[in-house]
C-alpha cells in the first residue's frame, strides 16, 4: 500500500473546514476529520475507487456526508492528495499545484 501525501494547501483546507464545522456544532469539525480520515483509508487500499477528472491522471473521491472532494493522482512512489475542495466553491481553483 502506497502512503499518502497531502498537499500543503490541502493540509490547510482540511485544518480550515475542521475548524468552520467545530464552530458550527461542537464535535462536527471531529465527525469530518473522521470522515475524511475513512476516505483517505478507502483511497489508500482502493485508489482506483475515485472517478477520473477531466485533469489526466487525477481522480475525484466524493466524502458523504459532507460537501466535499478529495482529489488525488496514484503516482508511482505515493498517492499524492491534491485538494479537499468544497463542491459549491470555487471549482478548480487548485488545478495549478506542484507536487512538494
């Protein structure tokens, strides 16, 4: 099984949404945290799970429960989280990150 490696602004949209959902209701920000965390576990054993993007080479894993995507690229060493967009907001914005 190929380790995951976030994006640095992905580690930051999903500090930033734990803490909008931990406002909201207290232990809300800790359900999406879980959540994503059980994504991250299904993309690790299953990458193929995410539906391809129209970016080659990307995948777009759909969280239930909450609005948002995680998408990826399986690379040879890792799969490499790109973003954990909301789905209503700005779509795209991410597309121009590097790999770190």
């Amino acid at each position: 099984m190929k380790p995951l490696v976030l994006h640095s602004e992905a580690i930051a949209e999903l500090d930033g949404a734990v803490a909008y959902y931990q406002d909201q209701r207290s232990g809300l920000g800790l359900d999406f945290l879980f959540t994503v965390e059980r994504a991250f576990s299904k993309i690790q054993q299953h990458p193929e799970l995410g539906t391809p993007y129209k970016i080659r080479g990307l995948r777009r894993f759909v969280l239930q429960q909450f609005p948002f995507l995680i998408f990826y690229a399986e690379l040879e060493a890792c799969t490499w989280i790109v973003a954990i967009a909301h789905s209503k907001r700005k779509p795209d914005y991410w597309r121009k990150r590097q790999i770190e």
